[in-house]
C-alpha cells in the first residue's frame, strides 16, 4: 500500500524527488534530532521555501532563516492553502472529491470535519466549516 501510494506521489510529482542532497548534508548549527539533517538537506536541493512537519521543534528557524525555509505545521498548511484567494474554490472542491471517494466507511461532510478535528487539524476545520455545504 505504502509503496503503490509513492509511486502515485512520484508519478504526479517528479520534482519533489531530491535526489543528489547528500551533498547538502553540512547544515550549520545544532538539530534537536540530528537524523532530520537529510530532511533540511533535501529542502534546501530542491529549492523548498517551506518543511510541512508537525515536528516543529525539530526544526528551529535559526538553521532553516538562512535558507530562507519556513516550518509549518500541517494543519497551518492545509489552512493556508484553503485560505488562498485563488484556490480557495479549488481547495475545497478537492476536499469534497477526497470525502466522496471515501467509500469504507463512507463519511458526511459532518464526519469529515470531526474526523479532522480529532487529527487536530483544527485551523482547517475553522475554516471549512463555514462551507460545509461545499464539502
């Protein structure tokens, strides 16, 4: 299952492959887990602006500033994205293709969003809840 969901995510996304970023392994300054260098090093290869992890201690802005990479929660991330302008509509239309193509169990917008919030993903449900109709 993991491994045909990879494939999925590299077939639709071959750029966020990072491969090569060993080279980038010589980040300055302390991690507080230093097996996530790898995860700097490849954001940092690939030219992220951002690391979407809710390990956020794991990743203090004194090492990511000078990259100019940002560390955002994934709850802070779906948010962010629901609340573009511009793809506000798009976000939440592929919110409801998600719930629709839930079928064990099937699941109510109501259900989506309570599910949502016990993944705390509260910000995201905040603002979702005011389309719940779209959902």
């Amino acid at each position: 299952m993991a491994a045909r969901q990879r494939e999925r995510i590299v077939k639709a996304f071959p750029e966020a492959i990072a491969d090569g970023h060993e080279a980038c392994i010589q980040i300055p300054g302390d991690l507080p887990d230093e097996n996530d260098r790898h995860v700097i090093a490849a954001a940092i290869k690939s030219g992220a602006s951002g690391i979407v992890t809710d390990n956020l201690k794991d990743f203090p802005d004194h090492v990511l500033r000078p990259f100019d990479i940002e560390v955002k929660s994934a709850d802070s991330f779906i948010a962010d994205t629901i609340d573009l302008p511009e793809g506000h509509r798009a976000a939440i239309a592929a919110i409801r293709s998600m719930r629709e193509r839930l079928k064990r169990p099937e699941m109510s917008p109501e259900q989506l969003l309570l599910r949502m919030e016990q993944a705390e993903l509260l910000a995201s449900v905040n603002i979702l809840k005011d389309h719940l109709d779209s959902l």
